[in-house]
C-alpha cells in the first residue's frame, strides 16, 4: 500500500526540494554559525590574539553575507545592480 502511494506522490509531481533547504536553513546553518563561533573562541581568544579573532571575523561576516544573498534570493538583483553600474 505504502509503494502505491509513493509511486502516485512521484506521479502528481508533489515532490519538491522546498523542504530540504527550509530545514537546513533553520538548523544546518545556526549549527555551523556556532561551531565557527567557538572554533574563533578557541584558537584565538584563549591565547589573547583578540586581532587574530577579529581578522577571522571579518571573514566569517563576509561568509555570512553571501549566503544571505544566496538564501533570499537578492543576488540576482545585487548583480543585475552591478551590471547596470558598467552598462549604464
């Protein structure tokens, strides 16, 4: 019974990715954001290389703001922005 209604879900075409990306944006990414935070803590703070964390930092920050645009959807518009600044 289970395969009859599997193969008439994949034959409706209700199958979809959404789902997938909303659970790894809602829990992958804050995992990974907080593992980086404390990997930053450990190899910098407990040695007091405060420059060292904050250089790393600014990685992390620019990281963050291209998955923002890759997640929102906004990259298209942000390139379609630059490409208007050579194209006029």
């Amino acid at each position: 019974m289970t395969s009859m209604t599997t193969l008439e879900t994949l034959a409706a075409g209700e199958l979809g990715t959404g789902n997938v990306s909303k659970w790894l944006i809602d829990n992958i990414i804050p995992l990974v954001l907080l593992a980086v935070a404390l990997l930053l803590l450990w190899l910098g703070g407990g040695k007091g290389d405060n420059a060292g964390v904050m250089r790393r930092l600014a990685g992390v920050v620019i990281a963050l703001a291209i998955i923002g645009l890759a997640v929102s959807g906004a990259g298209v518009n942000v390139g379609q922005w630059i490409a208007g600044l050579f194209t006029g």
